[in-house]
C-alpha cells in the first residue's frame, strides 16, 4: 500500500524538516494507523519533574486508614521538602518526623513505605534506614 505524504508533512529536497514537522508528522502517523500516542521522553520527564510529589504506598496508605492519619496540604508540603533535603544529601530510606508522625520513606522513589502516629512512635524501633530528618 503506497500512501500520499501531504505537502506539509514533506521534506524540501536536500534539506531536513524542523523537529516540530516530524514529530507532527510521526503523530499523524500514528493517528492514520490507529496506534496509541505514546509520550516522548520530553513529556515523561516533564511530568515527572513537575509532579514530584510524594507517593504513598498501600502498606502506608492502609497504615494511614487503620490509624487515623491524615495530611493537609500544607504537611504535604513538608513531606516533600523534607524528602527533597534528604535526597540532597544521598540518603535512600529515610525516617521523617513531622509533629506527631513518623514516616519511612523510600528517597529514591519518594514513596511513603509505612506511617505510625502519637504514642507508637514510643512503641517502635526503625530498621532500614540511613537518615532521619526531623520537620
């Protein structure tokens, strides 16, 4: 099957098509074959970069349920520079204390692992970590 190449989409003789013009072009492809638009790279990395927000995981977010926690926005906010300055200095799991609250969290994937609250941080001993950063 031989498909016409619309005049927008083609490239002048000798020359190369801008970037813009190919990554259209490649869209377009896609579009006409009926594939998924995967993101670029550039989107990817974009979203990560923009969205670095903390992740919990279920084990801590079943934590946070049987137990009552909950974050405003503003701990959340906390949370997040608190695993920023952990990550600026090269830890990988961390122990945050933020008020009443104690959370372990995986550095790299800024990922919340467990939550405990009030009178069980008394009642606990940590394991696996290499930092802590008291908010």
């Amino acid at each position: 099957m031989v498909e016409r190449i619309p005049p927008e989409f083609q490239v002048p003789a000798g020359g190369s098509a801008p970037a813009g013009r190919i990554e259209k072009a490649r869209s377009e492809a896609r579009r006409i074959s009926g594939m998924a638009t995967a993101p670029s790279f550039g989107e990817v990395l974009r979203k990560e970069i923009e969205g670095e927000s903390v992740r919990f995981s279920g084990h801590a977010q079943m934590r946070m349920r049987t137990r009552n926690i909950s974050l405003s926005e503003g701990d959340m906010a906390k949370l997040a520079q608190a695993v920023d300055r952990a990550s600026a200095k090269g830890a990988r799991e961390s122990l945050i204390l933020m008020d009443n609250l104690a959370l372990v969290v995986s550095i790299r994937n800024r990922t919340v692992i467990t939550a405990v609250d009030g009178e069980r941080i008394k009642e606990n001993v940590f394991t696996n970590i290499d930092s802590a950063v008291i908010v």
